[in-house]
C-alpha cells in the first residue's frame, strides 16, 4: 500500500492525503480522520527512503559501539538502560534511536566513514573515545552534529560528557590513606581509551597529596572482562612487594580479582582492599560486599540526548541551557571490600 493507491482507496487527491498524513492545518478534520483510519486498515507505512530524500533528514541518532567482549566487556548494563533514556528523548522530537555496532575487527574510523557516507542518520553519539581519535576529526570536517560519551584530545570544542574518573581516583585513594593503606594499585585500560589516562593522571596526582609515591609497576592493565580480572589478579599477587589495595576501572573486573584472592585463600577487605567502579547486577550480590560507586544511567542517557539535540538547529530551541560539556557524578557507597590496612 503506497500514497498512490491510498489516494485511490479514498477517492481523493494524492496532495490533500499527504497533507493529510503530515497534519497540516489546510486538510479539515473530518478528511484528516478519513485519511488516518484508512491508513491504518490498510496497513500504509509512508516511505521513509523518499521522505528523507525530500526533507534531507533521516529523524534518526546513531549511537556508536564497538562490540565484542575485549572492547566492551560485560556491558549490557551499561549501555542498554542509555539506549532506552536516549530514546525516549528521541520520540519526544519524532526520531528514532539506531544503534551502529562496530566489531573489534573493523576500523572505527572507516566504519564511521561509511555511515556517515549512507547519509542514514543526522547525528550521531560516540562511545569508547581514544586520547586521539580521528572519528572527532572526521565529524568536525563534514559539520555532523554529535556528542561524545567520553572525553579526547582530539577536537576543538565538541560536546561531551564523561564520567567523572578523576573523582573516583581522588576519593578511592583518599578512603584507602585514611583506612591505613600505603601501598595501592590500580587497573588501566590495556587501549588507548582517553579515560585510562585520565584515571592514571589523576590517580598520581592523587598519590601525592597523600605523601605517597607513585609506582608504574602498580598500574595493571587487562581487558574489561572476568578473564581480564582474572589475569589482573595473577599478576597482582605475582609482584614482588604486594600491595594493600587495588582500585578496578570496570566493575566486571571484580568478578575475576575475587577469584584469584579465593583461590589463594585470601579474602577482599581482609587481607587486600578493593574498591570497584560502578554498581552493577554482576557485582551486587559479592561477597565481601565491594565498595563501588553509584550513578544515574537513566540521566546519563537522558543529558546525553538533550546535549545532541542542543546542538542541531531543528531541536536547538528546546534545549536552551543545555551545558555542551560535562563531568558526570558518581557517589562512593561503601562495602566490606575496603578493609582497614592490617599491621
């Protein structure tokens, strides 16, 4: 079923049916109902390829992920919550969320090329930001709006907004000094992930306001998976002086790392402190209970959308104060893993 045939159906002209479908005020509203009942029991769907074509907008968002569990590891909790927030934004402005999926077997920046060649989106918002990422250049040439979940070097002054890690290193440092610890490492991206070096930089800063020294050989770097904590924890306990703490990066991580303490028959919070990232259905029900932190995905996802829109002249008019670069919160909330320093 086409405009064409619908027109048909109704014995009216194809104009006043596509004015009609489109709610203009020129079509009155008995005809309007006319055009809207029988679309629907006709089953007609309007061509979105030509419509496109005609408005020069597609009223969809990509979201950008690279997938496969070295680049994303265990995260579904994570990203689906941001998918369903970013959304229900959309449909408030008549667009559609697609997610663009990436394997670890592409290019980012070529697959970025090819999407943005097909024309299949008007904006898009990118994850996994690198300390130098070309898909920011590539973006910025061709005048795409888009936002990034994650900060780079790259760019001259496009939307963003990061999770906080320099205060979840200052605060994870400042709790394990105040509880006695001395000796503490931390995990890292094994990529180049902007937010590796972010969260290192600030762990070191973090080090120095407590009068502690800054060890490279304390900065253990794996994949985001529980086989990542695994090897994390193999390498943790194979150093030559044992640390008293350890500070994971991602959440899944702490699945592994529990492991490799039981299996040695050491216990988080007893004999090694462990404060993790983020809350998560995969670490809720640890035991000990792993001090982690907390955050809205729900608003994450949410500022996310906002911020994009912000940017785009059609939608710009809603979001007036909408900040184009931001930190996001996240809170401590204290488990058992963090265990006072053992002398």
């Amino acid at each position: 079923m086409n405009i064409k045939m619908l027109a048909k159906e109704l014995g009216i002209s194809i104009g006043t049916v596509s004015r009609a479908l489109n709610g203009r005020p020129d079509v009155n509203a008995e005809t309007r109902e006319r055009v809207l009942e029988a679309a629907d029991r006709l089953g007609y769907a309007p061509n979105q390829s030509g419509r496109s074509l005609r408005q020069g907008t597609t009223n969809a968002i990509g979201f950008m992920i690279q997938t496969g569990r070295e680049a994303m590891g265990e995260s579904d909790s994570f990203f689906m919550p941001l998918f369903n927030s970013v959304q229900t934004v959309l449909e408030e402005q008549g667009m559609d969320l697609i997610v663009l999926t990436c394997s670890t077997h592409q290019d980012p920046e070529a697959y970025l090329r090819r999407v943005v060649s097909r024309h299949i989106v008007d904006g898009l918002i990118l994850s996994a930001t690198l300390r130098v990422d070309p898909r920011i250049t590539l973006l910025e040439k061709r005048n795409i709006p888009f936002v990034t979940l994650g900060r780079s070097e790259s760019g001259r002054d496009h939307p963003w907004i990061d999770l906080d890690f320099e205060h979840f290193a200052r605060s994870s440092v400042a709790r394990l000094a105040e509880l006695g610890h001395r000796s503490i490492a931390i995990t890292a991206p094994a990529s180049d992930l902007n937010l590796g070096f972010v969260f290192v930089d600030a762990y070191r800063q973090a080090l120095a306001e407590h009068g502690l020294a800054f060890d490279p050989r304390l900065v253990l770097r794996g994949i985001p998976t529980e086989a990542g904590g695994l090897e994390i924890g193999k390498a943790f306990l194979a150093l030559e002086t044992q640390p008293d703490a350890i500070i994971l990066v991602n959440e899944v991580l702490a699945l592994g790392f529990y492991r490799v303490l039981q299996d040695a028959g050491l216990m988080p919070g007893r004999d090694v402190a462990v404060i993790g990232f983020k809350e998560s259905p995969q670490t809720r029900f640890l035991t000990p209970s792993l001090t982690a932190f907390r955050m809205s995905l729900h608003e994450l996802g949410t500022e996310l959308a906002r911020t994009l829109l912000a940017t785009m002249p059609a939608y710009m008019n809603a979001f007036p104060d909408q900040p184009r670069q931001r930190l996001w919160p996240m809170q401590m909330v204290h488990g058992e893993s963090e265990g006072k320093a053992r002398r």
